[in-house]
C-alpha cells in the first residue's frame, strides 16, 4: 500500500476489471503517460497514485490493480468467485496466485481509503460476470461511486442530456448494477471527460476541504507570480507581443534591464520558456515563449499545421493563472474564427479567465477602430457567453499600444478569479435569488446555504435540500446571476448543486 503521498488531497479510485481502459482514463487525468496501457489483461497489478490536476480540479488519482479471475477478497465477496471460471473461458489470462492475493488487497485498500470510487465498464465488450461481481462488492463499500461506460467513442452524451435515454449495444443492463446512471467516456479519445469532471466535482468539494483551508494569502514569490499564456493562430502576432511587453520594460527601466529569460531546468542552456517581468509591482511570468518561437516559415491560415501549433500550446492551460487570447483585425477572416472559439473552449473548459487581446489596430483608420470597437462586444458575447462580458483591450503590438492596458486588465482579472467571497455575501445572494425567484423551472431546487471551496475558478458549492437533475438552462441562469452580482465578468465560474445529507 502506497504511504499517503498526497494526503491533503482527495483520493478518487479508479476500479474495474482488467482492460477496460482503467489506466488510459488514469494518463488521461494526470495529462501524461504514467500507467503501462496495453491490450493484455493483468498488465497493471500494483496500484499507482498521483497527482491530477483536470478541469481545474486538482485531486490525487488511483488506478487500481485490474481485478482478474479466481477472485478470493473475503467472505462478502465469496461470490466473486464463481465467475472465475467463466472469465477463464472467456480467454481473460490470470495471475499467480500470491500476486492476485496482493493485487486484491491493494484494491480493498485503496477502495477503502477513496473518497470516489470510479468504476468503470467496458462499452464494446458489455457486462461480464466479473463486472456484476464487482458492483455488487462495491456496492457494499458504501463509497460515492461513478458508474464510467468507456469506449464510447464517437457515442458520448452532454451534461444535460438524460443519459437513461442512450441506448447501447450490449449495456441494456448496466442500470441494473445499482451504481447508478452510466457517464458514457472515451479515455483515448478524449471524450466525455467534461461532463465526468462535472460530476465528480460535487463529491470532490464536498469532501476533500473538510481539513483543507482555502487560502488566498500567496505564500512565496513564486506563488505570487501572474502566469499568462497567450494563445491565438499562429500569424496574429503572439511573439510580437512578448518581444513588445520586454522591450516596454526594458524602456521604462532605462537601464540595461534584461527580463529574465527562464529555461526549463535550472542550469541548462537552453532556448528560454518563460519571460518574467514587472507591472504595478506585479510580476507577471509569460510561460511557453518557445512555442511561440518561429520556425522561419509564415503560415497560412488554414494550413494543417496552422492548427497543429495552436493546439500544442493548449497543454500548457493547466500551467496558466489567465489566458490572453489574442486576435488580430483581419478584414477577411473577420474579428473571431472557428480556431479561436475551439481555443477559447478548451480554455474555459480547464476553468481559466480569458483576457481578449485584438491586436494590430494599426492596420484600421480611426473610424474602422471605432467600429470594431463598437461591435466586437456583441460578437465576443455570442461565442463566450459562458464568461459574461470578456475583458477585451485592442492593441497594437508592433507599435506598442495598448500594452498597459492589458497588463493592467490581466492583473484585475487575475484578482477577479481568486475572489473569496464571505458566506454573508453568498447567503444574501441565496436569499435574493429564491425571493426572485426569477426562473422556477419544474425541478426547482430548495436551495439551502452556498459555500465557496475554492478560487481559480471561484467554485461554490449550493447546497439544496432534494436530489436534482439540474438542467443546462437552470445552471446557466444560476452562474449569469452570481456573476453579475459579485463582478466576475471573465472568469469562469463552478456552481455546483449538493443534495443536503
Ligand atoms: P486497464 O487494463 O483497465 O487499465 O485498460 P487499459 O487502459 O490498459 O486499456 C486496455 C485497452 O483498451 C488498450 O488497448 C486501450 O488502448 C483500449 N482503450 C482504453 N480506453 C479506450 C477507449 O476509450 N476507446 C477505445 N476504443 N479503446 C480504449
Ligand atoms: P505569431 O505567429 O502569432 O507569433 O505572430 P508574429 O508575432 O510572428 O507576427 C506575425 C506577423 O504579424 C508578423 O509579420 C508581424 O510583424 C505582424 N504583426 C504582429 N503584430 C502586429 C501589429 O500590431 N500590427 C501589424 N500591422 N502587424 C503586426
């Protein structure tokens, strides 16, 4: 059994029998490869922990020995047994005995030390016996459990859509396992896991703050540091930009003001990564400056590569305090393209605020400015409503206009997203929304207290006092609201619903 090596965080379990992509699902979570994923049965037997930063969530992850055949855990489970033979028949190799005896114990262990217990089925293949076994042991766990329907791929369902609905080959039966709804996943495809990470969430805050403080008081300089990333097509002057913001510092420095250039490991030469600087006694960290790097080559927009680059730079998200997007006036792609709202998604899905760059204003007459100034809030509104009013500054980043501004907004916004709002303030905001009660749908919730878990993104838990299935427009009306009465226009927002215990 693995020490608590992370024991401030919350353990979520990932369980099933072997092969169902328990381990894919596990890399997919901690964003590298870690787990051994391969097509044979048995291949993970120790139990690997770490540390999962996803969705802006950050928990520890377990994934957990695949159980296999001849299952021997205790008394309760004695019928796991009987479907040995069956998981023999079906091919399904084994172990040796002392390393499945090991395997069983490190599960129970795990299972009983988890705060969520993922259990996960294989889609394509259906309900073994081995898998009905198992729900029937979890089940007397008594641990919030997940039921995870994976290798949907291409056949996963929305949040908000009744998931009862979606019928699947060989899945009839997997309500009747008793763990609840399916969340239908593809691990390797990457699909579903917002809506995994959503329902996790509630049983994630829920428990793992109890001992944990939240705390706003930055600790060290380090801490303290802004990290912007700045993303955008490839073209829209992104390398422009950092070169500008620099030289601005080392203008105003008047010396031989040299930012500093941070390679990724001490001590090794290397191209720089990041660009650290100062504003208003902030300092501002730029991170991934070399994949802003040029290759010597001008794309095009709508190269293949074109979207290869834009989206390499998005595993960098997680690392990021606050997204600059930058676009750029363009008078035949128009102010937004398709690229830029996938960008902008992928962005807000990992809980992070969004400043709006506009770049090489340069290019437009006072009036064409004017314009585009005039409609760009309507055109930002429609792709990011989920974020209310995105802060938007234009500038010009080869004649460096506009570069304070935009420091000077990433910083606010920076301040926006770590808002710790007092339970006074969140109850009156409780009480204001049932006395409006603007919006009653049907399943309107009894909302009883609101408690913030977290900033970056502020998260707040709403606590009511029946079961919901909270609807897409119910929880968008819910965090437009919030939004609006605490300011937080750019920041993304969690609100999540909790049954009252
Ligand atoms: P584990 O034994 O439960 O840890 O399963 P693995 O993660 O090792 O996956 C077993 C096999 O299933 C591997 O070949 C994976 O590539 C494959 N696999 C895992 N998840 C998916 C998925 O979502 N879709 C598809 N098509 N294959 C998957
Ligand atoms: P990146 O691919 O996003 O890093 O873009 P670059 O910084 O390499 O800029 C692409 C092109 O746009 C270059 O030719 C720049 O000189 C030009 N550019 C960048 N910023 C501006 C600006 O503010 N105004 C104008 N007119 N051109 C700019």
């Amino acid at each position: 059994m693995h020490p608590a090596k992370f024991a401030r965080l919350m353990r979520v379990a990932i369980i099933g029998r072997p092969n169902v992509g328990k381990s894919s699902l596990f890399n997919r979570l901690i964003g590298r490869q870690h787990a051994l994923v391969y097509n044979k049965p048995g291949v993970t037997r120790d139990c690997l922990f770490e540390k999962a930063e996803y969705g802006g969530f950050t928990f520890e992850v377990v994934d957990t020995a695949g159980l296999d055949d001849g299952v021997d855990m205790q008394e309760d489970e004695a019928e796991m047994r009987k479907a040995g033979p069956q998981m023999k028949a079906s091919g399904i190799g084994r172990w040796p005995a002392h390393l499945l005896t090991e395997a069983l114990e490190n599960t129970s262990l795990v299972v009983k030390s988890s705060d969520l217990v993922l259990f996960m089925v294989d889609q394509r293949v259906g309900l073994t016996p081995l898998d009905w076994q198992f729900a029937r042991w979890l089940a007397m766990k008594n641990k919030p459990t997940l039921l995870i329907s994976n290798k949907a791929d291409g056949n996963v369902s929305p949040l908000d859509e009744n998931l009862a609905n979606i019928s699947v080959t060989g899945m009839k039966d997997v309500k009747k396992l008793g763990l609840g709804e399916p969340l239908h996943i593809s691990a390797t495809q990457n699909e579903g896991m917002s809506e995994l990470i959503m329902h996790m969430a509630p049983i994630i805050m829920g428990v793992d703050r109890k001992n944990r403080q939240i705390s706003t008081e930055w600790k060290s300089e380090e801490e303290r540091r802004l990290r912007l990333l700045i993303l955008g097509r490839p073209n829209v002057g992104k390398s422009t930009l950092v070169n500008a913001l620099v030289e601005t510092q080392a203008d105003e420095k008047k010396e031989d003001f040299v930012p500093l250039l941070v390679g990724p490991e001490p001590g090794i030469t290397r191209d720089p990564v990041s660009v650290i600087f100062e504003h208003q006694g902030q300092q501002i960290e730029v991170i991934d400056t070399a994949g802003l790097r040029k290759k010597g080559k001008t794309m095009q927009h709508g190269d293949a590569i074109d979207i290869k680059t834009s989206y390499a730079s998005l595993k960098r998200v997680p690392r990021a305090d606050l997204v600059i997007l930058l676009l750029e006036i363009n008078k035949q792609t128009g102010l937004l393209t398709e690229q830029d709202i996938t960008l902008a998604t992928e962005v807000i899905k990992e809980g992070k605020a969004i400043l709006v760059a506009v770049n090489k204003c340069d290019t437009l007459s006072k009036e064409e400015l004017a314009n585009v100034k005039k409609s760009s809030p309507r055109i930002l509104n429609m792709c990011f409503n989920q974020l209310g009013e995105v802060p938007t500054v234009f500038i010009s980043s080869q004649n460096r206009l506009g570069l304070k501004q935009l420091m000077t907004e990433a910083i606010s916004l920076h301040e926006k997203s770590r808002t710790k709002l007092s339970t006074a303030d969140l109850q009156r905001w409780v009480h204001d929304i049932k006395r409006i009660g603007k919006m009653s749908p049907p399943t309107f919730p009894n909302l009883k207290f609101a408690r913030q878990v977290d900033t970056k993104p502020p998260t707040i838990v709403l606590t009511c006092s029946r079961s919901v299935r909270s609807t897409t427009a119910y929880m968008a009306y819910l965090t437009n609201d919030f939004r609006r009465t605490f300011g937080l226009d750019g920041v993304p927002l969690r609100i999540l619903l909790r049954e009252e215990l």
